[in-house]
C-alpha cells in the first residue's frame, strides 16, 4: 500500500473532520482575535468606529476562511503550493506597475472592498512552495548545491521585489523564515555558516557606502537605524515614535492604568497606536501582567503549532506547520522589538492585535492550512 492510500484510508472524512480539528488552537487565536478587539476600541474612545468594527468583521471573514481551507484535504494545497507562490511573484510585479502609494511605500492593491498588500500574501505562500519543494526533493539531495540554489531563488525573488516597494521589514521576514524552512528540512548548517559571513559582509557595506551612489539602503532606512541607535538625539522628531512608545510600556507598572485610561494613547501622545504599536497600549493599560499574558497566549499558539508539526508523518504538511508557526513567531519578535526599542522601526503589525485588514486574513487562511495538516495527517 502506498503512503497516499494509507493516508486516504486513516485521515477523517465528511462532518467526522470537525472532531479532529485543532480547538486549543482555534480558541486561543480566537482569544487574541478578542484582545485586539478591546484595544482598538480602548484607543477609539470607547467607540466601535473607526478600527474595532472593521476588525471584527475581517476576524469573522477569516474565521470562516480558515475552516473552509482546514476541511480540504492537504494534498490539494500541497498540489497548489506553486500556483499560489506564482500568483503571489505576479502580484508583486502588480504593486511594482499599478499599486497604491501610502507613508511614502508602494505596498497595495486596492480591490475596492480591501486594500491588498500581497507581501502579506507572500510570507505563506513560499513557506507552501519550500514545504512542497523538499517534500518533492529526494532526501539524499537537500544539500547538494544544485538543489540548495533552487529554493534559495525562490528566497531571494519575492525579496528582491519586496525590498523595490520599499518594504525592508518584511524582505527581512521573508529571509529568515525562507532559512528557517530550509534549517528544517535538513539543509547543512555550512551553508547558513556561508550566509553568516556574507551577511556579516553587507552589513558593514551598508554602514561603509552610506552618503555614496552605491548606498544599499534609502535615506529614511538609515534614518530608522540611527534613531535606533540614539532615539534621543531628535526627540520631536525621528526618535518621537519610540520615545513615547516606552513610555507608555513604562509607565504601566505591574497592572497597568486601566481599560481605557491609559494617557499616552488617550492623549494622542502614542504614535500608530491602533496598528504597529498597539501593544504599547496594551501594557500601559494593563500593565506587566497584561502584556505577559497576552505573550503566554501567543507563546501557546506558536506551541500548538509545533507540536502538530512534530506529531505529523507527512514531510509537506510539517513543514508547512512549522513554516507557518516560525512567520508567526517573526511577526510577533520582529514587532516587541521595535516597540520596545531592541530593534529599528520597520512597520511589522503585532498579528492579530494590530489593525488592518491584509494581514489578519492572510494569518487566518495560514492558520486553516495548519488545520488542514492536523486534521488530515494519518492516524
């Protein structure tokens, strides 16, 4: 019997998969879901409009996409993982000719009803194409050269076309989680040694060709990293943002101000403060004990997820969990430390918390694609 018909014959079918659905994990996303909802309502004013309603409504789309994509065998997303990467590279190409301009970065694609940012799209959609990859490739072959150049294109493309809107922040993302994957299925560590060095070597070229014609980086990149450095050196201007932003962090104490009473935010002190910097809110209104708790829901999300990936025989559909558990990880590290100051402001929402409408459904369809795997690995 071969591995598909013993997959067939063990995996669940019809109304029986709901029984097998992941409902730790769908309660806790639905908790954070809820978390995001009261903050954005908190920095509204006590009021639904603007941001709340919109989010709950995106949530309940999400909702229900995520067990329309959960109740479809896995083997159809392995078989459409390059369609959905080719539709996400064409997208991409789209926003380069026709997207819309906003904050000085052309990310979107207004559809009407949402603005699309396909880079969103592209963080899950070459996580699906690196599972399918070395689920395809013999095992033997992970780490011979050809085959390590292959995935590494399929890294540096969508990069290449993320880093021209400019969007550094999620190039950065789709690098990382790109090695992650590649870590995973058993690529050789000299390889990432290789990469080690030379990205040693463009860090200092990007400090060393500043001021020059050959500069890696825009002006207002390099403005990020020397706030960064010192965000005190312009305080009402560059370094603004993060200055109140630890501020609010700082001055929720152990339990924070109160729901709604939190004056960085209520006093328009607080910059971004219902997208990227919402947890900033978060803590001054709840405190240590808000903000850690809040991270212990996401810790177990981020759980759940491995251990469905650890528990699954079939290599696409745990590397794909794993794949999609380390771009939420990235999402989440990549924003805590911008807000608190560790890392330069690169405009990562806080997933699930932060508002806008791209990245909650694209992370709601990610996570129907996790339950896709745990409800049809074999038993």
């Amino acid at each position: 019997m071969s591995f598909l018909e013993y997959q067939l014959k063990t995996v669940p079918t019809g109304l029986s998969k709901v029984f097998f659905v992941n409902w730790a994990l769908v309660l806790v996303v639905t908790a954070v879901a809820a978390v995001g909802f009261l903050m954005l309502y908190s920095v509204a004013g006590g009021d639904l409009d603007p941001w709340a309603r919109d989010q709950m409504q995106r949530f309940g789309v999400g909702f229900v996409l995520m067990f329309i994509v959960a109740f479809v065998p896995i083997w159809f997303w392995r078989n459409l993982a390059g369609v959905a990467y080719l539709v996400s590279i064409a997208l991409l190409l789209l926003v380069e000719f026709f997207g819309d301009v906003g904050m000085g970065a052309q990310r979107w694609i207004d559809l009407g009803f949402i603005r699309l940012q396909p880079s969103e799209m592209m963080k899950f959609t070459l996580v699906m194409m690196l599972a399918a990859y070395y689920d395809w490739l013999d095992a033997k072959r992970t780490s011979r050269p050809l085959w390590v150049a292959i995935p590494v294109l399929m890294i540096l493309i969508p990069t290449a076309l993320v880093l021209m809107q400019p969007n550094l922040g999620t190039a950065m993302m789709l690098l990382m989680v790109g090695a992650i994957v590649c870590f995973v299925a058993g690529v050789s560590l000299w390889y990432f040694a290789a990469v080690a060095v030379m990205a040693a070597g463009a860090i200092t070229s990007v400090f060393t060709l500043r001021g020059t014609p050959w500069q890696f980086l825009h002006d207002y990149q390099y403005a990020r990293i020397d706030t960064f450095l010192d965000p005190t050196a312009d305080p009402l201007g560059a370094g603004y943002n993060i200055i109140q932003a630890k501020i609010a962090l700082g001055s929720g104490g152990w339990t924070g101000k109160g729901f709604m009473q939190g004056t960085q935010s209520r006093l328009n002190f607080l910059p971004e403060k219902h997208t990227d910097f919402i947890f900033t809110t978060l803590a001054e209104e709840f405190g240590f004990v808000g903000a850690f708790s809040l991270l212990l829901l996401y810790g177990l999300i981020i759980l759940f997820c491995v251990v469905s990936a650890l528990q699954n025989k079939d290599r696409f559909a745990s590397l794909l969990t794993l794949g999609v558990a380390a771009n939420f990880f990235l999402y989440l590290a990549v924003n805590l430390s911008m807000v608190m100051g560790m890392a330069p402001v690169v405009g990562v929402p806080l997933p699930l918390l932060s508002y806008g409408g791209s990245a909650m459904l694209v992370i709601m369809v990610a996570f129907g694609l996790v339950q896709s795997a745990h409800i049809h690995r074999p038993r």
